[in-house]
C-alpha cells in the first residue's frame, strides 16, 4: 500500500485534517484576491457581457428567419373584411362573387386552395382568409382592393403579428402625415389663388413641410382642407374629379348645382362655377409645381443643415450666416419662409440628422 492510501486509511496521524484547512485558506485567499481584483473582475463582466450579446444575436437571427419563413408561408394569403355570411353559405363561392361583381377579375373556385371564416368580434360578420393557389391571382385580387373603396369590404394582407405591428405603424405615420398637411395654415414658397367672388374658397400650391418639402395642392374653404400630392393632382385633372383619394358627388341645393368634394374625412361644397375654375387654373398650377421642383429645395435644405452641424453657435444663427452667401437666389428665400413658418420643424430635422 503506498503512503496516500496509508493515510486515507488512517485518518489519526492528521495528514487529512491539515490537508482541509490547507485547501480551505488556499481556496479563501483565491477569492479574496479575486474579489478585490477590479481589472479581472471587469474582465470577467466583459466576456460574459460578450458571450450573452453573441448568445442574444443568435436568438435575434433565428427569430428573424423563423419569421421569414412563417410570412413566406402566407405569401399566397389574403384576409378578407366585412363580408355578410349565411348559414349555407360556401366561402368558395362568396370569394368568387367578389372578385367579379366588385374587382371585376374572372376568378373561379379552381383558383383557391382553401379558404374559412376566422373568429370575429361578436356583432360583425367573422373575417375571411383564403388562400389562392398561384401568388399571381393573389397579386391580381389585393392591386384590385382600391376599387371596394366606398363599401364595408376590405382586404387585407396576411401578416404575422410582427409584420402587422409594422404595418399598423406605418399606416398611423401616414394617417398623421395627411392629417399634419391638412392643418398645414401656410406652405412654402405658396401660391393662392381665390376661386370665387366672395373669396370663402381658394386654392394654394407651395412646397409642405410636413410631407418633406414636395409640391401640394389645396383646394380650401373656411373649415375644410382638401389636399393632393403632385400625382393626384394630375389624376384628379385627367378624370376630371375621380381619383382613388378623391371622390366628387353631383347634386342640387334650392335649384343650385352644387359639387361636393370629398377627401380623407373633409368635405368642400362648391358650386359649378366655382368647381370649374378648378381646372381654368389647371396650367398655372402644373407650372408652379414645375418651378417648385426643379428648385430641388429638398438637397438644398439638407445642405445647409449639414453644413451647420460643423458649426459653432445656436441654428438659427448659423443659418442666416450660411444664407448670406446665396443672396437672390430662390431657395434662400424658401429656406427663410421655413425659418419664419415652422423653426421647430427645422431644429427636429437638425437634431435627427445629428443623431444619424
């Protein structure tokens, strides 16, 4: 028996004991150092800190493609809203229906892979989700949803809820977009012009800042604003007063013509003669919007706000300065409506350029 096995079986001659204590303050003086070494003890922080942001990675990367897979595996999919249902109703047949009565597309129940009723809130009629065979005929029916414009049906993409929330956000930014230019009092570099004798509804054309400098079109009354980009200005003189965001209703009031425009929850009554003289500023409008954009003030501004962020002193200070250099021209006089009209406006923009 050698002499380690010797003193495990005899346990009197202390060896075992000492050897404890031994170990103990060995492992106590370990610790101590260890605890109140800071750079090793940070060091330590760092490679765990390390090990769970690569761990996190990961996770962040197979969400990522798991989500990419369940949303290409409803790329055939649509979601269909407001639809009344019957009891002996085939879902087939009502998807077929729509398509021809309201989308005018000639689709048959071959072209459905399958398709049920989805659970609703109680009192309205349950959603539809169907999905097509070829992503072509799906592509067909939701380009065509713009046509049920006006009716309680709706179809929707079959999003993940990822996506949805995505989607949700972005449909709010661009609700609060319209609704920031529809309160827009004053555009840049605007022209208005009176469209009849009493002078309670006129038409401008300038530059707005709230939908990043690009050319807009009001149509305006006391309470009322009706916008139009620069491409539904030019639908809406093309079909004369039909265009997807834009809906004009004839009628008669005490025998007086009237047409009521409509556009994004806002309404403007005018009478024919006023409505014409529309589009007797047709050409004058379309050559405003021309010079507006062949300004490309949208470079300019981001120029001089770059240019500020190498400079000393408070924004509006160094804007003039910069300004000063570019007497007469007509974007240092659009730049100073925006000083004078919406100065916060330009400070945000500063400070997210910053931050980029």
């Amino acid at each position: 028996m050698n002499l380690l096995a010797e003193e495990e079986a005899d346990p009197s001659n202390g060896y075992r004991a000492r050897s404890k204590a031994e170990q103990e303050e060995l492992i106590n003086r370990v610790i101590e150092k260890v605890l109140t070494n800071k750079t090793f003890l940070e060091k330590m922080l760092n490679a765990v800190h390390d090990a769970l942001s690569s761990r996190d990675q990961k996770i962040k990367e197979l969400e990522d493609r798991i989500e990419l897979q369940e949303q290409y595996s409803r790329s055939n999919n649509l979601r269909i809203f407001g639809v009344p249902e019957s009891q002996a109703e085939k879902v087939e047949d009502v998807i077929v229906k729509i398509c021809s009565d309201k989308l005018n597309l000639n689709i048959s129940t071959a072209d459905i892979d399958c398709c049920h009723r989805l659970k609703g809130k109680e009192g309205t009629h349950r959603p539809i989700i169907v999905r097509f065979c070829q992503r072509s005929i799906r592509n067909d029916v939701y380009r065509a949803k713009n046509k049920l414009k006006g009716t309680k049906t709706v179809i929707r993409e079959d999003l993940t809820k990822a996506l949805k929330q995505y989607d949700n956000f972005i449909e709010n930014a661009l609700q609060m977009r319209e609704d920031a230019i529809a309160r827009e009092k004053q555009l840049i570099g605007q022209s208005s012009y009176f469209l009849n004798k009493s002078g309670s509804k006129w038409l401008t054309v300038g530059l707005s800042p709230a939908a990043g400098f690009v050319p807009i079109v009001q149509i305006k009354s006391v309470n009322a604003c009706i916008f139009f980009t620069q491409e539904e200005w030019e639908e809406f003189c093309k079909t004369e007063g039909c265009s997807p965001n834009h809906q004009m209703e004839a009628s008669s009031y005490r025998d007086i013509q009237i047409i009521r425009l409509k556009s994004r929850g806002q309404q403007i009554v005018l009478s024919t003669e006023t409505y014409n003289n529309i589009y007797h500023l047709q050409e004058l409008i379309n050559q405003k919007i021309s010079v507006l954009t062949s300004s490309d003030f949208v470079s300019f501004y981001n120029h001089v706000l770059k240019s500020c962020a190498k400079m000393d002193g408070d924004l509006y200070s160094n804007i003039i300065t910069l300004l000063a250099t570019h007497i007469n021209s007509q974007n240092t006089m659009y730049m100073l409506e925006v000083l004078y009209i919406t100065y916060n406006t330009v400070f945000l923009d500063f400070e997210i350029m910053n931050c980029c």
